[in-house]
C-alpha cells in the first residue's frame, strides 16, 4: 500500500517495496487501494534479497518485526520505521478484515503525507 500511494504522490520518485516472506499482494490491500483511485493489481510481492547491494535514500519499515529483520542497505541512506500492525492477522470474518485494511492504509496514508510535507 505504501508502495501504492508513494508512486502517486511522488511520481518522480523510484519506488520499491519488498517483505521478508513475500508470497502475493493481498486481495484486500488491492481493493481498499482501489477506493482510493490507486490500482495495484499488477504489483507483485518482492523479496528484500531482490534489492542486495543496492543503495536506497530511504528504506521504510511498518512492521516492528521488519525493523529487528530487515537487511542493512550500502549507503548513507535514512532508515524510518512506522509501527504499524499487519493487518492480514488475526481478523476471522472477511468485513472485519476490509476494516482492519482500511485502517491500516489510512494510517499509512496519514504516515506518508506527513513524512513528505503533505497532509
């Protein structure tokens, strides 16, 4: 979702995201994006290990376990983390989850437009 909204707020900019046990964007994360006019159907899961020995100006953890996990990139590049839980976790019904999901890319959202000096 990050990935998402980044490549629309800052299109100039080269954008990647990567987890640590990829497997596929999520069906949920693909739907509560499209609420927001983004599509990222066609986005697929990327490994961390895919992006070994590049250099990033920033490197973005939302997970506390991606934080203690995450590989150090070469470079002068910025690390920041944002808290935010996984929202694939714990939830049974498929409304709840729409839910969660929302909440969690608003947060991101909400994260991303104050990192950048727009919100």
């Amino acid at each position: 979702m990050a990935e998402g909204f980044l490549k629309q707020m800052k299109p100039q900019w080269e954008v990647q995201s990567a987890g640590l046990n990829p497997t596929r964007v999520n069906d949920f994360a693909i739907q509560v994006m499209a609420e927001q006019g983004i599509d990222i159907s066609a986005n697929r899961s990327k490994s961390v290990e895919e992006f070994s020995g590049q250099h990033f100006d920033y490197m973005i953890t939302v997970c506390d376990h991606a934080k203690q996990s995450c590989p150090v990139f070469p470079g002068k590049g910025e690390y920041i983390h944002w808290s935010i839980p996984d929202p694939d976790r714990g939830f049974a019904g498929p409304e709840q989850r729409l839910e969660v999901f929302r909440k969690t890319r608003d947060e991101i959202k909400r994260r991303i437009q104050e990192w950048i000096g727009d919100g």
